[in-house]
C-alpha cells in the first residue's frame, strides 16, 4: 500500500498541518505574532480604510425581519454541502463521476497515465467555485448585518474592508496550494514504479502492489487538502453567519 511519512507534532490548521504531512517537511512556527503578520500585510491606504470603519458612526435601524439568521443560516447550509459534493465528485475516478457511489476499484488506465496539468486544473476550478460562491454568500451577510444595530452594521462595514485588503493575499497563498500538491503527485508515481519494478525482479512473490494504485491514494488526498481549504474560506462566513444569529 502506498503512503506518504506522517509527521507529528505539528500545530496549527488542518491545510497546513497536511500539507506538512504530503510534503514530508517541518511546519516552522511563525516568526512573529498574527498581528504582526497583519501589519505587514496591509499598506498604508488599507490601515486607513480599516480605521474608518472602526470608527464609522452608524445609525440605529430597526431590527431586522429574517427572524435571527434562520433563512441565512440555511442558504449557508446549502452552499457549503454543494461545495463539499463538488469536492468529493471531483475526488472519484474519471469513470464513477456523477454516479452513484461503487466499491473501489483499480483505477482507469487513461486515469493512471493522467498528467498532473489535468489535477492542476481540476484544483483551480474548484478553488475559483469556492472563492465565487462564499463571496457571494458573504455579501449577502453583511447586507443582512447592514440592517440591524449600529454595532451589526460596523462589522458589517469591517469585513467588507477585511476582504478587499487581504483578498490578494489570500489568493497569492492558497494559489500556491497545486504545486505543492504536484511535488506529491510525482513522488507517489516514482513509489509505486520503484515498488512494481522490485516485484518483478523478485520471482514467485505475490503481489502487493497494483498498477495505477498510487493514483487512488492522491486523489483521496488532494480531496481531504480541498476540505481543509473550504475550512479555513469558510471561517468569515461563520463569523458573520453567528453575529447574525446572536443578535
């Protein structure tokens, strides 16, 4: 069976943490603290939009008639199980896709002899659904916060600032995600060619090792790098989503 080495002792959230693992490398602690890192992020046109929304004065609404964040939390509901489906379709073999669900099998011989530019793909269309339709359902947040109390509109007004300041960044770093990805795909394809190659130099052993196997194992773990990254996009929507329902 192929496998990557697991690492132990490493902190901090779960996209890192398995990038760590398939990359078979140590995740350095951070140099300096969140905030800091932050400063550093944002230009001087960023710290001063960021402040004027903090410092904005709002005018009281009346409270707002969705009922605490029901509606919304069932829209995020939606959107995130169809974000985890698109995942995991994306995860089965070439064959299996839009199907009901079969015992795994060997995978394809097309499908083995895939170039990683098709996963590379694969991978950024996924990234971009899942920028679109959290961006969207952000938005549709901060509108229902905008309607609330003067303290809901703020943080209303902050994250929409939050977003446009750091989107760049996010996007530089989750960008680079596929090609660490790329490292892994290649290095189980040279495992398994240099497990099947010694099998065949060993006369009368069973075999252990299928053809094509290695392909299964990085699907499933480029799936479960997908999920961490839904993970941490989504966490300004539960943010919002839960200053909604306190409220």
């Amino acid at each position: 069976m192929l496998q990557v080495p697991r690492r132990t002792g490493l902190s901090g959230p779960t996209l890192v943490r398995l990038l760590a693992r398939l990359a078979d490398a140590d995740a350095p602690a951070p140099a300096s603290s969140l905030s800091s890192q932050l400063s550093q992020w944002l230009g001087w046109a960023d710290a001063i939009a960021l402040s004027s929304a903090l410092k904005a004065q709002v005018p009281a609404m009346p409270p707002p008639a969705s009922g605490g964040g029901g509606t919304e939390a069932q829209q995020c509901a939606r959107v995130r199980a169809r974000l985890a489906d698109a995942i995991a379709e994306d995860a089965a073999p070439a064959g299996r896709r839009r199907g009901p669900a079969r015992p795994s099998a060997l995978p394809d011989p097309v499908d083995a002899q895939v170039d990683y530019a098709v996963h590379r793909q694969r991978y950024l269309t996924l990234q971009q659904t899942m920028e679109t339709s959290i961006g969207s359902l952000r938005g549709g947040l901060r509108a229902a916060l905008s309607a609330g109390t003067p303290a809901m509109a703020k943080l209303a007004m902050v994250d929409a600032v939050m977003e446009r300041v750091l989107g760049m960044r996010e996007q530089s770093l989750l960008g680079a995600v596929p090609s660490l990805l790329e490292a892994h795909f290649q290095r189980l394809r040279q495992a398994e060619a240099a497990a099947l190659e010694a099998q065949a130099q060993a006369q009368g052993q069973p075999a252990a090792v299928h053809a094509g196997a290695w392909l299964g194992v990085f699907r499933k773990d480029m799936q479960s790098v997908l999920l961490a990254e839904l993970e941490i996009r989504w966490q300004p929507v539960e943010g919002l989503l839960a200053a909604l329902q306190d409220s």
